[in-house]
C-alpha cells in the first residue's frame, strides 16, 4: 500500500521508481492534465449533473510485477487536486498485448459513457498511457519513465523484464511478447495523436533517457 506524504512546493527530482516519488510527480501531472481538461471541468461547473473527467492511474511493475493499489496516493492526489475521477485499472501480468490492449478497453468504455478520459503512468503502466495518447483513446497523458520503444529497450538491471539485455536466457520466460508485439506497442513508432508529458530522471538506470528525448525530440505532441 502506498504511504501518502505532505508534498514540497518545488518539484522534486524524478527517481525511476518509488511510490513517494509517483505522489509527488501527479501533483504536476495534474496540472499539465488538468489544462487539457479545463472546457470539460468549466462545462461541470456549469452542469452538476456532468461527471468530472476520468484519470487512468497505471501501475508499474516491469510488466511482470506490481499492482493497482500501487497508485492509491496517487489517485487522492489527482482528485483533491485535479479534479478527477480516479481510476486504477489492473491488468494480466506477463503478457504484454493483453496488458495494452486490457486499459485500452477500460478507456474506450469509459468514453463510450461520454466520458472525457486522460492516463498517468509508472514506468511500465507509463509505456500503456504513452500508447494510450498515440492512438487517441484518452484525450492526453502523461508517464513516468516509460518505455516507449519496446523493441530498443535493453537494460541489464531489469532482467527479468521486457528490458532484459540482449542474450540473457531469462529475457522473455516471464512475458509474453514476441518482437511484432514490440513493435506494435512501442508508441515511438508512430505519432502521438493525443498530447503527451514524459517525466523522466537522466540518472535513471533502468530506462535510457535517451530514448525518451528521441522520441520528445520526432514529436510535437510530446514533450519531456
């Protein structure tokens, strides 16, 4: 269970993981979210009956580990101070389309209700919402860490991982993935069609920073 803490007014560093850490990013998630989110909340204000915006908090977790509740601080977070609906959605560890394409479904239902959708997320749970923001099925993201271009991430502190370095004999006996899954849920390969925030330290040894200002750098819906 995540442990919420009093927040510093300047931002704080991004550390590649922790959930003290994820607390403290969601305060500016929330914000940048939050002005894409503003016609529908001036709308709400307006119209009680009209339901807040919905924010998708993904865990992260390697796609092999973690779990929803990994985001609870962050979802007090962005409805005491974005404004939103929280969701944490879960999905099938160890099998990466059915991890996508799982929240992909969560987003669709929810707008299917008139929902106006956003994602946040950790590491693993932010390559999901990168996704998300690419194909369209939220109206904008924002992730921690992500790894957005699956088949390029190497890295040999996560070897248990989609991330394991090349030759290791573990690197895929916990997931499901093969390199056409890799490439299709790799969000740098395409434009994104939806704004999209990156957060990421440069000292973070598990995903290249280099591939996110890449990606940053290709895209002008993507800023880092």
């Amino acid at each position: 269970m995540s442990v919420c803490v009093d927040l510093p007014k300047e931002r704080a560093a991004f550390a590649p993981h922790g959930a003290v850490d994820a607390a403290r990013v969601l305060v500016a998630v929330a914000i940048v979210l939050l002005a894409a989110a503003l016609p529908v909340a001036t709308a709400a204000a307006a119209a009680v009956a009209k339901p807040r915006p919905v924010l998708l908090l993904i865990h992260g977790g390697g796609f092999f580990e973690g779990g929803p509740e990994a985001m609870d601080c962050a979802a007090q977070i962005a409805a005491a101070q974005g404004g939103f609906t929280a969701i944490e959605p879960s999905y099938p560890l160890d099998d990466l389309s059915g991890a996508f394409n799982q929240v992909k479904e969560v987003a669709l239902s929810l707008r299917a209700q008139g929902r106006q959708v956003f994602a946040y997320g950790d590491s693993a749970g932010g390559a999901i919402a990168a996704w998300l923001a690419s194909h369209g099925y939220v109206s904008a993201a924002a992730a921690k860490s992500p790894p957005t271009a699956l088949r390029a991430w190497h890295s040999r502190y996560a070897r248990h991982y989609a991330t394991a370095a090349p030759g290791d004999p573990h690197s895929w006996r916990y997931l499901k993935a093969d390199r056409r899954a890799l490439r299709t849920y790799s969000s740098a390969n395409r434009p994104s069609a939806r704004p999209l925030r990156i957060f990421q330290s440069c000292a973070d040894t598990v995903v290249p920073c280099a591939m996110n200002i890449g990606f940053a750098d290709r895209d002008p819906k993507v800023s880092f």
